[in-house]
C-alpha cells in the first residue's frame, strides 16, 4: 500500500481544512516545497497536491508550486483541484504532474473527462469520488449531488478507471478515523479497483487495518500535520 501524503494549496501557502470547509483554515507551512522535501527525506516516494483556489476557481491557479515540487524533487505528484478543460491538463502535466485527479469534472462533464482518460491512459488519470452518505459531492465539497457513490464507480470503471481516491467528506480533517466500512464495502463490489483511502486517517493501527484491506494507496494530510503520525511510522509501508 502507497503512503501518499497530501498538501494542500491556498495562497501558494500549505494548508488544511476541515471537511472542505474554507472558512476553518490552518496554515502549516508558507512553502510547499519545503514540505515536500521533508517528506521526500523521510522516504516518501508519492506526494498528492491538491490546488484549493483552483477547486474554488475551476481552472488550474497554483501550477507553479507543482512546477517547483516536480522539479526540485523525484516525488511521483497527482495533481488535482479544478482542472476543468484541455488547457488546465495541458498545463499539469507541462508542470510536471505524474497523474492528475478528476472529480467535478467527472460528474458534469462526463464526455471531456472520458476523452481525457482516452487520450492520456488510465495510469494518467485518476477519478475523484468525494463522498457524503454515500452520494457524490462536486465543485471542492460545496455540492452535494443525488449521484449514487456505487453507480458512479461502476459507470467510470467499464469505461477503463483504474484508480480511484475516494474520499468521506464527513470524516476528513476531524482526526477521527477513516471510512475503512465504505473502502471495505466498495472493495467486495470492485475487488480490481486500485482504491485509494482519503480523509480521517489518524493512526498507524488504522494504516494497517487499509493494508489488509488491500487498499492500493492512502493519502495522509492533517495527522503528519499534527504530529499524530510521524514519518518515521510510515516507513514500514514503503
């Protein structure tokens, strides 16, 4: 199982939020690259980059951090957060983005998301479920749709989705624990997802209770953080 940590960007800054909520704002460190570099250090190999203005704006705004952290590390970066159109891919990649992640995208715009899982392969492109009682949420967690989690999983992978970061609004940025119940549920249904934990994880026992779940990755943002997991911790998952 990868360990993939997450940083957040508002303002070329390293933040996080709590449920997505803009307004409960931390900021952990003025300069992404500095933290990348941490985590590089301390043996990471996979770094997920999340561009909140870009959520926010639907086009791609903080490029240039991905740009500094695809360049002056050798971590492998998906690059996600409002990337709406040819360009915005265009411009990811360019930055040096090894994946990029669709969510909003693949919810409203469902033809352009599917040209671009065409275009680039399914190693490229990553489909973004974010997730509240089961039902989809869109543009950075400020909609909720009435799109089915199960539907929507099953409709991307006949179409050649082979990664999937789902993500439990209502557990994210708490410290409270992960939905290892919906990872289990959406494993039995889909046992060939290559399925990627997000929000909630807190603690090393929970890391392994998404191993033996034969999670292909998870993504850890607020517990680094706060110091609740340590680098050297995860270095057994490697």
């Amino acid at each position: 199982m990868k360990i993939i940590p997450a940083i957040d960007i508002i303002d070329g800054k390293c933040v996080r939020l709590t449920q997505g909520d803009y307004a409960q704002k931390k900021i952990y460190n003025e300069n992404p690259l500095e933290v990348a570099k941490e985590f590089e250090a301390g043996g990471i190999t996979n770094l997920h980059l999340v561009d909140l203005d870009g959520a926010k704006a639907s086009r791609i705004i903080n490029y240039k951090t991905l740009e500094k952290i695809a360049s002056q590390t050798n971590l492998k970066i998906d690059f996600g957060g409002g990337l709406k159109s040819n360009e915005d891919l265009k411009i990811a990649f360019n930055s040096g983005a090894n994946q990029i992640t669709g969510g909003t995208i693949a919810v409203k715009n469902q033809e352009l998301f599917l040209s671009w899982l065409e275009k680039y392969g399914s190693e490229k492109i990553i489909l973004g479920a974010d997730v509240k009682n089961e039902k989809i949420a869109t543009n950075g967690w400020q909609e909720e749709s009435d799109i089915e989690l199960f539907d929507f999983l099953k409709k991307y992978l006949e179409a050649g989705i082979e990664y999937v970061i789902c993500t439990d609004i209502s557990k994210d940025g708490l410290l409270k624990g992960s939905a290892v119940d919906l990872y289990e549920k959406i494993k039995k249904q889909f046992p060939k997802i290559k399925l990627i934990a997000s929000g909630g994880v807190v603690s090393v026992e929970e890391l392994e209770k998404l191993k033996k779940l034969e999670m292909h990755g998870a993504i850890i943002g607020k517990a680094i953080y706060e110091g609740k997991i340590s680098l050297s911790d995860l270095t057994k998952f490697n």
